[in-house]
C-alpha cells in the first residue's frame, strides 16, 4: 500500500455501497451463479475444462462465498455483462491474439476499498510510465486459454510483478475477454478479493517502477476524471489518482466497473488532458 493512501485520512461519504446497477438486466454471459464454483466450467463459452487447483500460486477456484459485501455489484456485474457492453474491441473470431490476463484486485484499506495498480518502468519502450493492472501473457504452464489458464496467469504474473502472496487471494470472477488491436493481446481480466493481505513492491525495476493502490473512492470522485486525447485519434475515460494518470485499456475497465456496479458518479467528459505520441 502506498504511503500516501497510509497517510491520507478516511472518506466515509465515498466509500461504494452495494448499490445498484444504472442500468437494467443484462443477457447471462457467464456461468457464475453466485456459488462456489470451479473455474474449470468456462465461464464465457460454457464448456467444460480442468478441475479448479490451489497450491503455492494460490486457488483457481472462483468463490463467492466470504466476500464483504460491497462487492456484491461487482459479483453481479461479472455474472452479467456482455462483451460489447465493456468495449467495441472484441477477440478475433478465428481465435487468433495472443492470450493474456490481468489481476483487478480489490482491498480493503485504510480508506475503505482499494484496487492494486503498478507503474511500467519510464525506460520501457512500450507505453512507459503507464499504470496497469498486474498481468501479461499465458506461459504453457498456465494451462488451457479457455478454463484456467487465465486465472493461473494472472495470479503468476501478479507475485512475479509484485511480490503479491497468491494464497491471500480469492478470485471470484472474470469478465468478457476484451482485445488490444495494437498489441494483439486478447485479454482475460480476472477478479480477486485480498482476503489476506501481503506485502507488495517493486520485484524487477526494470519493468516495473512502482506498486502502489488506490481508493475507489478516489476513482468514483469527479474530481480525479478526465478524458485523455492522442495524436492519433484516441479519446478515452482516465483517472488522476496518486500522483499517476491512469488511462488506456486498464482505466477503461476501471469505467466500465464502476458504471456497471453502480458506483460511478457524474462527471466532466469535457476535461481533457492532452498526450504524446509517445503514450
């Protein structure tokens, strides 16, 4: 946890609610019921995969017993939300991209709930300085792309970017694989509560300059949204939060979540912040 959120003294007004969702009932694209399941059932195609395992990279069952009650929304939204509903860039149809998952994890600090967030190294040649969530590319070891796999990676890219402990974890769901046209990633973002806390920190700052988390509450504030605007024609949702401008693929989830759950606030579309074509 970054020592500025340590520091920084409780919001009780911003803190998320199980609230509900601005919008009406979706079509069912996952087969989470709200129950403890095993990850092996695919949650987006609905075959049938490898038995959920656990070991020292934590469990790849998703569960959603336990969990505090302010993610309740988030649980539902998973169960519900359509792919075209979170982005207008979808998987190829012939199964091509290269696989790929994301941690979005949320915690429980001093300010109510978190998520963990890192900063890529200024000297990386592909979007340097950028926030992200914890994640990359399936290693064969992972498994099968289309059951657990994902959910391995994305735990196994979280400790080896951040030190995370992935037994502290519990995943509880994943929402539609999502594709990023300029680098061909098809992306799985998994979702995991902090059930028990570890330490985290930058592991190779080669890749990574920091590791640090950030409220919801600051996420849901109007205040920290803008809308940042490229060279090259992009214009998308961002956040201004811990000294970071968090935009692209991973503040455009972030806006998805927090409409979906119900926790986003109105805010000026109009505040645009100007990027390089370096970003």
């Amino acid at each position: 946890m970054s020592e500025a959120t340590q520091n920084r003294r409780a919001d009780a007004t911003a803190v998320p609610r199980a609230a509900a969702a601005h919008e009406a009932p979706y079509d069912a694209q996952s087969a989470h019921s709200g129950h403890d399941a095993p990850i092996g059932h695919d949650a987006h195609t609905g075959h049938s995969g490898h038995s959920a395992t656990s070991g020292r990279r934590g469990s790849t069952a998703l569960r959603t017993r336990g969990l505090p009650g302010w993610l309740d929304p988030v649980v539902e939204a998973a169960r519900t939300v359509r792919p075209t509903q979170l982005s207008r860039f979808l998987p190829p149809e012939d199964g091509g991209g290269r696989q790929s998952a994301v941690l979005i994890l949320f915690g429980e600090g001093p300010r109510g709930p978190e998520l963990l967030l890192m900063e890529r190294a200024g000297s990386l040649r592909s979007h340097p300085g950028q926030p992200s969530f914890p994640g990359g590319a399936l290693d064969p070891e992972d498994g099968d792309p289309h059951t657990t796999g994902p959910l391995r990676a994305a735990l196994r890219e979280a400790e080896e970017e951040t030190g995370l402990d992935p037994a502290g974890v519990q995943l509880f769901g994943v929402l539609p694989r999502l594709y990023i046209p300029v680098s061909g990633f098809v992306v799985t973002p998994v979702l995991g509560w902090w059930r028990a806390p570890s330490p985290v920190g930058v592991v190779d700052p080669a890749e990574t300059a920091r590791v640090f988390t950030v409220p919801v509450a600051d996420l849901t504030d109007p205040r920290h949204r803008v809308t940042v605007v490229h060279p090259g024609g992009f214009q998308g949702p961002a956040f201004t939060v811990e000294s970071a401008l968090v935009w692209g693929f991973t503040a455009g989830v972030i806006d998805r979540i927090l409409h979906f759950a119900g926790w986003e606030r109105p805010w000026d579309r109009s505040r645009e912040v100007p990027l390089d074509w370096r970003a």
